[in-house]
C-alpha cells in the first residue's frame, strides 16, 4: 500500500463578492456575487514510503490547500485521499499520529511560552515515551542546535531559530511523513542550506516520506527527485526532476568578455546574441551544437578574453513552464 494516495481530488472555495458603497453593501445582503473558486481540481499522485517529492508551482496554485487536505485540516470538496490508510479529514487524530507538519508561513509552536514547554506539550500531546523524547530532543540539540534558544520564548527568537524549534515540534513524535509548506522562506542562506542537510539525514536514516512545497528550487534541487508541479489547480508534471532538466535544459549560456567590442557580432547556431560593450551572452542550444564547437567558432572570428559557460538553472526551466506553457508543447 502507497503512503499516500490521492485521486482525483478537488476543492472548491466559494466566496461572496459585495457591490460598491453603500448601496451595494445593501445590495449585498439581498443578492452576493457568489463565485467559486476551484483551489485543486481533479489531482491525483501517489507517494510511497521513504520518497521526497517536490510540489511546486506559482503563487495561488493550489499547493497549500492540496497539503491541508492531506493533513486534514480542510475537507475535500470531492475525490479522496488516503495517508496510511486512513482518510486524513475523517479520522484527523489518528492521522496526527503520523504526520509531521511545519508551515513556514506560520508556527505551530506557542507564541509565548519557551522553545522547551511548547515541546513537552507536544510530548503530552502525541504520548511521547520518556525514552524516545530523550533521545529526540537529544538528536535536534546536535543537528539543530536547539538548545542555544530551549528557554527563550518563541515570539523573541528569529526567523531560523523560530523554524529549527518547529522542525523539532513537528519531528517529535517520529511521524511516518513530513509535510513541508515553504519550510525555508524568508531565511538566509546558510540557515537554508542547514535545514536541507537535516530533511536530508532524516530521509535518509529514518526513511521520512517527505513533501515539500516551495518556491526555492534549490530545495527541490537538492533534496528531491520527483517533483510534482502544479498550477491553477491542476498537474501539469509528476515525474524526476533530471527529466525536467533533460527536456528543457539543453539550453546554455556562453558568457564572453572580449579585448575589444565585438562589432557585428554573429554566430550561426546560436539562438540568441545579447552584446553588452565589450561583454556578451550567447544563448545556444546543446542539442543542436556543442560548446566547443560554438566556441570555436567564436575565436577564430574575434579576441576573446574571458569565457564561461552557464547552464540553465532549474530555476529558469521552471520559470519558463509557468509563463510559457512550455510542458504543452513538450511533454504531452
Ligand atoms: N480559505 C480560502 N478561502 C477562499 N479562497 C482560498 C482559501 N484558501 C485558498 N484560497 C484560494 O485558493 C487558491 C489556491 O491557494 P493556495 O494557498 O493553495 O495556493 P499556493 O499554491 O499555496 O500559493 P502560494 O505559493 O502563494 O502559497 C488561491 O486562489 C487562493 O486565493
Ligand atoms: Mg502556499
């Protein structure tokens, strides 16, 4: 049995729009403009144990309704979802039992009181044995250094802080799964880069399914090899991510400095030539030729002084997939 199975799941908002002024706030108690607004519409995936799936796409997407449904903190409109067999809304405590959730939006740790009380709440809460709390609290002092700020109340510590003690929270308990809503927002990136080392290592030894939402593709670079993208409601992709990056990564970059300004600069082959002064990028596609030879061609016409060469980053191949639809032309 998948960890998780979600099919053909939807979830409608509906809301009330009022008219102008007073006479349409008038109005608006007789006749609201009702619209409803199809958050997820007809997702569908299946999550086995020990995976680590991305789910990205823009703002608005559907990405965190899909993750409170999976949690059970909102009802499916229709379709189902199954978390360790169990329905997530219908049976939402048992559910708890397995789940591990941080928001980074929002914490889920007790505004005022120390680090250190909101989890031995968190102990009661979820019946955590003596034994294994130790040992938990334990590990997060070592890999998260929690203890620098176990007093503090979580209103004063600062944003890295603040998401290191609800990563303890949300990990106390041992769940099966981790969801993850945009866990690095708004951190450096030292403190980013800290927190994937630990999603990591909890992955990796303790075979947490974890799913993550976010929009720094880093994350999901380093993290994931499936990612999921979303967008107005629907999938668009479920597959590895080097697919994504074999599909529509075969552009590069060719940065050159030359010794003088390249007048008339042309290259056939590349796709795109934006000369700044004596600087240039040159946009070209490896499928259909290679760099050296692009670059061949390049220094027997002109002086160089310097070349690098960029690959495109994640980053852009998704930016590209939202604007342009890219995976229509693509991948369907
Ligand atoms: N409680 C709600 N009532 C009405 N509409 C909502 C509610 N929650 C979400 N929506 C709408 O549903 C859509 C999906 O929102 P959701 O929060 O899932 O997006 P998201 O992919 O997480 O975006 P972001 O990247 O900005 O966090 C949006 O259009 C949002 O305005
Ligand atoms: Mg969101």
């Amino acid at each position: 049995m998948a960890e998780i199975e979600v099919k053909d799941l939807c979830k409608e908002f509906t809301t009330y729009v009022r008219g102008h002024g007073l006479a349409g706030s008038v109005g608006s108690l007789l006749s609201r403009n009702r619209t409803v607004r199809k958050a997820v519409n007809h997702v569908g995936f299946i999550v086995e144990k020990g995976e680590m799936v991305g789910y990205v796409g823009p703002n608005g997407a559907g990405k965190s309704t899909t993750i409170k449904m999976l949690t059970g903190i909102l009802y499916p409109t229709s379709g189902t979802v199954r978390v360790c067999g169990l329905c997530p809304s219908k049976d939402r405590k048992h559910n708890l039992m397995h789940i591990g959730t941080v928001f980074g939006q929002r914490t889920q740790l007790w505004w005022d009181l120390p680090l250190i009380e909101s989890l031995e709440l968190l102990r009661y809460i979820y019946k955590v044995s003596t034994k294994s709390y130790k040992e938990n609290i334990e590990r997060f002092c070592d890999i998260l250094d929690i203890d620098e700020f176990m007093q503090t109340p979580v209103r004063q510590l600062s944003l890295g802080q603040r998401m290191r003690g609800d990563l303890a929270a949300a990990l106390l308990h041992d769940p099966d799964i981790l969801y993850l809503d945009e866990p690095t927002i708004g951190l450096d990136v030292v403190a980013k880069e800290r927190i994937r080392l630990f999603i990591a290592e909890l992955n990796r030894e303790r075979k947490t399914t974890v799913v993550l939402t976010t929009h720094d593709l880093t994350d999901i670079g380093t993290l994931c090899r499936r990612i999921i993208i979303i967008d107005t409601g629907r999938i668009i992709y479920d597959g590895p991510v080097e697919e994504i990056r074999k599909r529509f990564g075969s552009e590069s970059s060719l940065l050159v400095v030359f010794k003088e300004e390249p007048r008339g600069l042309s290259l056939q082959d590349a796709e795109e030539i934006v000369v700044d002064g004596l600087q240039a990028r040159i946009r070209f596609d490896r499928r259909r030729i290679a760099a050296s030879d692009l670059i061949g061609a390049l220094l027997k016409e002109y002086p160089v002084s310097d070349l690098t060469i960029e690959d495109t980053s994640l980053e852009r191949i998704i930016r590209e997939i939202y604007l342009e639809g890219k995976l229509d032309a693509g991948l369907s």
